[in-house]
C-alpha cells in the first residue's frame, strides 16, 4: 500500500516538484495545499503517513503554528522545510515532535531521504 503525504507549501512550484518527486518515488500524493488552515482541515478528513510542511505559509498561520494544531490530535509525522534554518526556527520546530527539519534548498534526494525515515 502506498504511504500517503500531504504537502503544504506556499511556493506552488516547490510543491508541484516535490509532489512529481514523491509520486515517482511510490508515495501517494493526498493533496498539495498552500495554507495552515487548508493543511489542518485536510487533517481532519484524511489519515495520513507523513506530512511535508513549509514553516512560511499562506494564511494566518505558520507551518509551526499548523503543526502544532495537527499534532494535538493526530501522531502524523512532519518534515518542516524552511528557508530559515535559524535558532528561532530550530527552537519552534523542537517544541513539536517532528521527524525532520530539512532546508528547503537541500537536494530533493535529501528531503526525500527524511521523508522515508520518517514513514518507517
């Protein structure tokens, strides 16, 4: 059965990538949304195997913020990627129990590689 994924990131081009990457790679794409808000809601319809989170979202909510709400009542695993690879951000992201925090620049066989241990 394929793992299912959720990617939530506000650069429509980063997520139709990653998407194309993953499909390629055997996981199914559930959805690609651009918001906290559209990820949360989704949560609550789907059960997943892994979430892929960008921390900048569109909407009123931030990936930290959206994860935070998810985790509350789903054990999803989440790989946040940021651009921000900061000590705010990395002190946000170790408040919420996370699989991976990978720069959304790395190469996609890295993010990858994070997304594979985190469904396993």
């Amino acid at each position: 059965m394929l793992k299912k994924i959720l990617i939530v990131e506000n650069e429509r081009l980063i997520g139709k990538l990653l998407a194309k990457t993953l499909k390629s790679s055997g996981y199914q794409i559930c959805n690609v949304v651009a918001s906290g808000e559209e990820a949360v809601a989704f949560v609550k319809k789907v059960k997943l195997d892994a979430i892929v989170m960008d921390t900048i979202l569109m909407g009123e909510m931030d990936g930290f913020e959206a994860a935070t709400l998810i985790r509350e009542e789903h054990s999803v695993p989440i790989v946040f990627l940021t651009c921000f690879n900061d000590e705010d951000a990395s002190r946000r992201a170790g408040k919420i129990n996370r699989s991976a925090m990978i720069d959304k620049f790395d190469n996609l066989h890295e993010i990858q590689k994070a997304i594979e241990m985190a469904v396993s």
